[in-house]
C-alpha cells in the first residue's frame, strides 16, 4: 500500500517538470538549416549525379523543398526525394545542346517558411570523346578573270567548290572549316556554307579581284574537330580572258567649242582604260599650243598636257582659237587602238572695251546747308561759297550693260570735263595740299539726298585734279570698278564716285568753285560728247 501511494506522488511531480516553462519563461528555438552539395563533371550527352547535404540546427524537424538555380539551358535537374530530410540525390541530365565548359550552379531550400542557398558549386561539362575520324576531299575551281570587267568594278569573277566530309567509324563530330595559303587578288572573306557541320558536305565561294594573277593555285582546306586535325588540297585555277575592248575617250576639257577659256589651262584627257602611255602621249597634236609636258593619273587612265607656255586671250573682240588631237594609234595595255579619234577647237578670253556715260538722274551735288537742288542742273559744283560753306559733287554709272562672265576688268578711266572756275579754286599757298580736288569710292544707291554729302566712302580717296584749266580731268579706277562688279547685285549694279577739295572751306568769305559737266548735259550731239565718262576695257569669253 506504501510502495503505491509514493509510485503515484513520482509520477505527479515528473508531469509537473515536463509541463512548467524553461528557467527564462520561453518555449525552446526551431532551429535552422543550410545546404551543400559538390561540384561534377558530366560529358555532352549524358547525366551526373552528386549528393545534397541539409544541416540541420537547434530542433528544426521540416523537410526541405530543394530547387536548382544557374543551369544553362539543356540541363536538367532532378532531386531524389525533392523534399528532403538530411540528403537527397541530385541528377543532371545534360543534352547534346550544351557548350562544353564550366557553370557556376546554386541548391535553394524552402521549408518551415525559411528559404536558403548553398555555396556555388561547379558544374563541368565535358566535350564528346569522339571515335573514329574523318577525311576532306575538295572539287577544283575554274575561274576566268575578265580583266576589263574587273578594272572597270563591273562584276567579279567567281566559283564554288564542294567540299566533302567523310566520317569513318562512326565518327560524329562537329567539323569546323577554314582555308589557307589564299594568294593576293583572291578574295577569302567567304565563309564556308556551313562553316561548322555535323553533316557530310559544305560548300565554298571564292571571288577574284583585277589584281589576281593568273595561274595554278594550290589552296589549303582544313577541318579540325576536338584533337582531330585534317586537310586536302583545294586547285584553283586562273585564266585570263583576252582583251579585245577598244578604250574610249570619256572626257576631254576644254571640249570643243568651249570659250572664254583661261590662259592657265591644262588639257585633261580621261579614257576609259588604262593606257600605252607612250603611244597615247605620241598621239597627241598641236599646231598652235607649242611645247607641252604630260602627266598621268588614276590609274593610267587620266592624262594631263600642260603647255610649256601660257595660253593668249585675245586682244579685241575676234576670237583666238587653239585646236588640239588625239589620234586612233593611242593603245591601251592590251594594244587596242583608240575607238574614238578627237579633234578639239576651243577659244580664250577675248579683250572687249565699253564706254559708260553717267546717270543723269543721279548725277548731282549737295550743299552743306540744304535743301539743294541736287540733280537736273548739267553740271556738278564742288568748293565753297561766300559763307564758307562747301559744295560736293557726285557721278553715278550703271555698270548692268557689263557681262556676267566676264573674267576681270584689266582698266577702268573715270573721265569728267572741267568746264568753269570761279574765285580762287585750286589757288592760294594751299594749292599743294589742301587745294587739292580728291574723288572717293563710295555707293549712294538709286537716289541722292543730302544724307549722302558725309557718307562713308569705300577704301581711301585718291587725287583727281590740282590744275586750275579748263578741260578733262582723268583718273583711273580699275580696282573700284572691279570691286563694284564683284558686288553688282547689293550695289544695284551702281559705280558711284564723290568729288571734294582736301579742306571743305578756305574760310575767306568768297566763292571757290570748279564745274563739272554731268550726265544730264547737253541738247545735241555737240554739247553731249562733254558728259562724264568711265573707259572700261574687260576680259569675256
């Protein structure tokens, strides 16, 4: 009865201990886990096994859901069990797709709500072992350069080879091609069609280039798969073809008929083949262009005769011609005559004079203290009056009548007629330098105002006149008068002149004039032939 009673009291106090709390109050940990697995190699075509650790730590009872990550494509991965306890077993199937090399791969692990990976571990996948081995045979190619079709980048010569790959006891490899000993002139930026097989057959283009020499060619065709190495001779032969083309003039400057053509020129020929030079420079002519010397470019087809000395332009308005030939006997490398003899009859600048009166709308003068009839009087007047106040005096001319192509002016004279003095123009001790009437290079436009006394002149002036006579008074203005043509169209095809003394006034209280006819004088033929005037002499074709 005892021994029961104390049996019951243990069993009493063991439920309590197994039901109270740790001695910090809470319930124990789960515990965690990690993976690991080991690095295999595998051959292209087959499948590997290698065995997953799961480590487990604390009380952590789950099992494990395992997962790959990292595999290239064509491997596959299969676990067994996939859910785990403590290992499982991991095979990798890997197809025929797969490169050979080595893949970094990754194990994860999920499992009470926990998800881990394993250190990276390698995966090595090796090449086939290939059995048996292989041989090339390689059909010739015949090819025939059209060596005027080829200079001229019209096609390229070409032919194909069949290549043959045989595979002995069961040799299954991949066959990588390539081709060697190509000689210049062959072009060998074709690939094979295919390059890498796994077949029993491939295919090559060859093209040619103008520069390849013809002949026999002993090329090279090696195949190469894994440690495996062969070749066989590939002949390529080179024929030319004969050339019966006759070469052409295509260009020839100056052409005939050409005119107004400088006296620096060169004569450019440029044939459609590449030429004797000899022969070519024998064929040309001349009777009136002299001495020459000849020099050839691009590639022999293009040649240039230079005279010795420079061309003449004419020294009036009749033309001056030249004439140059080229005959049959000039030959191309091949020795074909010349298709197209030339005769060529060309002209320079000729040598042309115009004489241009002045605007009589636009001839005038102004008056420092204006208003001042400006225009419409027959004459000009520069110097001052009785107040000391001066006088300008303008000319315009309309230069339109002038030709476009014309090639320079070679002089211009601005004429005027000094028709009256009045008080002590050009006289006095200043006579020297201050007396002096200057003309200036200016442009006024379409209309004269007294905005244009002051305005600004173009370059510097220059002396006109100091004599104190009646008569012409001449200066030349070929530069002005260049200029003014080079820029007609923002001139309005204008050549505007402003006649002045040196100092505006004497300051002796009395007139001080010269008078000028101007471009709106004269009733008859008589009294006209006394308007201003500019001489031009040009060049034009």
């Amino acid at each position: 009865m005892k021994n029961w009673k104390i049996g019951l009291v243990l069993g009493f106090m063991a439920l309590l201990i197994t039901a109270c709390p740790g001695p910090s109050g809470t319930t124990p940990e789960k515990g965690d886990f990690s993976l690991q697995a080991n690095s295999l190699s595998i051959t292209i075509g087959q499948s590997g096994t290698t065995a997953v650790t799961i480590t487990r730590t604390g009380n952590f009872a789950d099992l494990v859901n395992l997962s790959l990550i990292g595999q290239p494509a064509g491997v596959t991965p299969s676990f067994n069990p996939s859910s785990a306890d403590t290992t499982s077993i991991l095979t990798l199937n890997v197809d025929n797709t797969v490169a050979a090399g080595n893949y970094n791969l990754t194990l994860s692990g999920t499992a009470a709500g926990k998800t881990h990976n394993s250190p990276a571990f390698t995966l090595t996948v090796k090449p086939k072992q290939n059995n048996g081995s292989f041989s090339l045979s390689a059909s010739n190619i015949d090819i025939t350069k059209d060596a005027v079709a080829l200079a001229n980048i019209e096609s390229l010569a070409s032919g194909t080879s069949s290549i043959i790959i045989n595979r002995e006891n069961g040799f299954s490899g991949v066959v990588h091609l390539e081709l060697e000993g190509v000689p210049a002139g062959v072009i060998a930026s074709q690939k094979f069609t295919p390059n890498d097989t796994t077949g029993s057959s491939s295919s090559l283009n060859l093209e040619i280039e103008a520069n390849a020499q013809a002949g026999t060619h002993t090329l090279t065709v090696k195949g190469t798969s894994g440690g495996k190495t062969a070749t066989t001779p590939l002949i390529l032969t080179i024929s030319d073809k004969a050339d019966t083309t006759k070469p052409k003039i295509i260009v020839a400057v100056p052409q005939d008929g050409a005119k107004g053509v400088p006296d620096n020129s060169k004569i450019v020929v440029v044939f459609s083949k590449e030429m004797n030079k000899q022969s070519a420079e024998d064929a040309f002519s001349s009777n009136d262009i002299g001495a020459v010397s000849f020099s050839w470019s691009n590639g022999g087809k293009t040649m240039t005769i230079t005279p010795a000395t420079k061309l003449k332009y004419s020294t009036n308005a009749v033309f001056k011609y030249y004439n140059y030939n080229i005959s049959s006997t000039a030959k191309d490398l091949a020795g074909n005559s010349l298709e197209n003899a030339l005769t060529v009859k060309f002209s320079t600048y000729r040598t042309f004079y115009k004489t241009l009166i002045s605007e009589k709308s636009l001839d005038g003068f102004l008056h420092e203290n204006g208003p001042f009839p400006a225009t419409g009087e027959g004459y000009i007047v520069v110097g001052d009056n009785n107040s000391n106040q001066y006088f300008r005096g303008f000319l315009s001319f309309d230069i339109s009548s002038l030709p476009n192509d014309l090639l320079k002016i070679i002089s211009s004279e601005l004429n005027a007629y000094q028709y009256k003095l009045e008080g002590g123009a050009y006289a006095g001790p200043d006579q020297d330098n201050l007396r002096v009437l200057d003309v200036y290079h200016l442009n006024y436009g379409t209309s004269l105002d007294n905005n244009d006394l002051d305005a600004g002149v173009i370059g510097v002036g220059q002396k006109f006149n100091s004599a104190p006579t009646i008569g012409w008074k001449k200066r030349v203005v070929t530069s002005w008068t260049q200029d003014d043509f080079e820029n007609r169209n923002t001139r309005h095809n204008k050549s505007q002149y402003r006649f002045n003394f040196v100092r505006k006034t004497d300051n002796d209280n009395t007139v001080d004039v010269a008078y000028f006819r101007s471009g709106d004088y004269g009733a008859n033929s008589g009294q006209k032939a006394f308007r201003p005037y500019l001489r031009i002499k040009y060049l034009a074709p």
